[in-house]
C-alpha cells in the first residue's frame, strides 16, 4: 500500500514539474538586451541589469502583507524622500493612482477633474469608474501643454447643484506625455483647490525626470500634493512596484483598500531591493537620456518633420507627413535594417537603456525616407509653427502602434 502511495505521489510529483528555461536562456536574454537598446516603444521595456539582480537576491525575506525589512525600509525612504509622513509599496502605477483615488472618494457623488490625456482617464482600464465610482472631468489646456489654475477655474464643479458631480479631486500628472508642468501653475492648483476642500493628487509615474531635469527636490515637486504615485519601473528602469505617499492616516486606509484590491504582496525585499538599486545606480543616469531625446528632436526638425510635441524629457511626438514619409514606411524600413530598430507611431521614448546607435540609425532611416521621396517629386507643403516652436495638432491622432505606458 505505501509503495502504491509513494508511486503516486512520484507520478503526481513528475507532472508538476517544469522548467522555463530555454537550453539558450542567457543567449536569449543577452539577445532581448539588445533588442531593448534599439526599441523606442516605452520606458517600461528595460530589463534588469546583472548588477541589480546581484543586489536584489540579497534582500530580506519577510512577508509584506505581515513586516517585510527591506520594503519597510524603502517605504519609509520614500516618504522621507519626498516630505510625506508615510509611503505603500505596490505592483503597479496602475493600482497606486488607483487606490489613491478610492482613499480620498468617500461618498459619491463625486468627480475628479483631470487632464484629458492623462493616464487615470486614457489608459487605466476605466478604473476610476469601475473602482470608486467617479465621473472624470476631463479638461483639454487652453495652452495646449498643460492645465493651468485658469482651466481649472473654468471647469471645477463647486457648490450643491444637483445636475453636477461635485469636484472632489483635482489629479495632475507630471510628466504628462514627457512634458513638464511648471511648478508656478502646480502650486496654484493645488492652493485653489485646498481653499475649496478638494483634495489634489499627483501621477508621478515619470516625476524623476522633472528632478532630474530642472535639480528641484522631490519634496519641493510634491509638497502640493495631498498624495502622489511614482513608479519605480518606467525611467529608473526597475523590474515591478510603485510607491504611493501621503498622511499617515491616507496610506493606512489606502493599505486596507489594497488588500482588498489583492495587492497584498508577500517576498517583496527583492523586488524593493531592486527599486533601492534604480534610485542609487539608475537616477543620475536621466539627464543623459534628456540629451539623447533632444539630439532625436533635432534631428528630426533638421530632415524637416514637425514635432507635435517636443523633447522636454524622455519622449518626443513627431509628424514625418512634410517629407512625405508615413509611420509605416519608417517601421518597415527599421525592420529591415541587419539590427532592427523597434518603433511605433508619432511617440518615440529614449530611456537609460537606449543606444546613442539607435538614435543615429533611425534618423538615418528618416533622412533617407525623405531624400527619395522629395527626387521622387514630393514638395512638402505650407506648414504653420504655434507659438511655442511646435505644430498644433492632436497628438493622439496618430498612425501606427503607440504603447501608452
């Protein structure tokens, strides 16, 4: 009888095994390494390097859902860092916007006002809706950049009329699209909204690029805000996890609510060990990835494209239609070259990975595109500049395949 048991259990035990590791795994992910320096998709593509991993299986083994050392200690690095009094460690940007959003909602009805390219309201599944229950204001900046305490004057809901969700969070995201929101209009959005009780949040998914960018501090960035979210895993290049901050009494609550979300993670000092060796190793690394989008920009205005949206940070949206060349025919062409380049539509995101190779050959295949086409007969037509340098058009009208994270 125990030998027919312990057969069982060994034939159990057989079909239960797996191994996911192909026989060329460490070609393959050399390979994938590769790949990454010369694609332009997203910021979320990058992979861990040798050195974080080297650094992260060091870590801690609590539970989190219980006391994990290393993710406490990130926590409250977090909120130090950021002049907040406590910090939640969560898998995603996603689910930090949020369960901030379900924290500061208590009792509909209730809307929050927000940029109409913003991520709570393009590209997080209807969450807002679904999750808490809230109307999104979504609010298009007269100036075409970002929303300014004019707009949100224009368009906040006050007062008891009944026909209206009442404004009860204004979320702002910086960056927006890579660009910057200037911290004069920050500051007075949030204390517009502060003297009218409405709480302000802040996606600061990408805010690591405005410190990097401008040498402010990250409390001085994110003072205004009664809660922010920052991901650990777009520019600084870190494999899973944001961080979400605000009052101590905010992230108790939000804490219960990721539970219930089934957010509650357990072995995470590896993955905080992680986002601990992006901020230290991978930060200082941002105003290179500034300048490398900037050559991008220039060179793209030089061949003749109209840039829709310019290189403040990370991202550059541009227009190839003057010279004649469409995204497809520049995504063909990077397919073909003998190490591909990996594109979409208008957006092109640089990020700590990108090979300055990768720039130089892209333009290339623009500079080419454009040159056939105009001994081809093209003549590119009349175009008109704003005021800002850039061309005024939806940069959300596009051709190709965009990543929105």
């Amino acid at each position: 009888m125990a030998s027919s048991i312990e057969a069982a259990r060994a034939k159990v035990a057989e079909q239960v095994k797996v191994d996911l590791l192909a026989e060329t795994q460490d070609l393959d992910n050399e390979k994938a390494a590769a790949e990454i320096a010369r694609s332009f998709i997203s910021d979320t593509i990058t992979a861990p390097t040798k050195e974080m991993y080297v650094y992260a299986v060091r870590a801690s083994l609590g539970d989190d859902v219980y006391h994990e050392p290393c993710t406490k200690a990130l926590e409250a690095h977090m909120a130090k860092l950021t002049g907040k009094e406590a910090a939640m460690f969560v898998p995603s940007g996603t689910m930090s916007n949020q369960l901030a959003l379900r924290t500061h909602l208590k009792q509909p009805p209730y809307a929050v006002l927000c940029d109409h390219r913003a991520h709570i309201n393009r590209y997080e599944a209807g969450g807002t809706a679904f999750h808490s229950g809230a109307h999104l204001n979504c609010v298009i900046p007269a100036n075409g950049h970002h929303l300014t305490v004019d707009d949100v004057r224009e368009n906040v809901v006050l007062g008891s009329d009944i026909h209206s969700a009442p404004t009860e969070v204004i979320a702002l995201e910086n960056t927006l699209n890579g660009t910057i929101i200037p911290q004069e209009d920050v500051v007075a959005i949030s204390k517009f909204a502060h003297q009218n009780g409405i709480k302000t949040h802040l996606d600061g998914a990408r805010i690591w690029h405005v410190a990097a960018e401008t040498g402010t501090s990250l409390q001085e960035l994110l003072e205004p805000f009664d809660s922010v979210s920052m991901c650990f895993s777009k520019g600084l290049g870190a494999p899973i996890g944001s961080c979400l901050v605000g009052t101590k009494e905010f992230i108790v609550r939000a804490r219960w609510l990721r539970k219930l979300f089934g957010g509650g993670m357990r072995q995470t000092g590896f993955m905080a060990a992680s986002a601990a060796y992006a901020l230290t190793h991978h930060f200082p690394l941002l105003p290179a990835v500034h300048q490398l989008t900037r050559k991008l920009e220039d060179g793209l205005k030089e061949i003749g494209c109209d840039i829709t949206s310019g290189a403040e940070t990370c991202m550059v949206f541009y227009d190839p239609s003057p010279v004649g060349v469409t995204y497809a025919e520049i995504a063909e062409r990077a397919s073909k070259l003998p190490v591909p380049l990996k594109v979409g539509g208008s957006r092109l995101v640089v990020h700590i990975q990108t090979s300055p190779t990768a720039i130089e050959d892209f333009l290339a295949i623009v500079r080419e595109l454009a040159e056939q086409k105009r001994q081809a007969g093209f003549v590119a037509p009349e175009r008109k500049v704003s005021a800002n340098g850039n061309i005024p058009k939806d940069i959300y009208v596009r051709s190709g395949v965009d990543a929105r994270a």
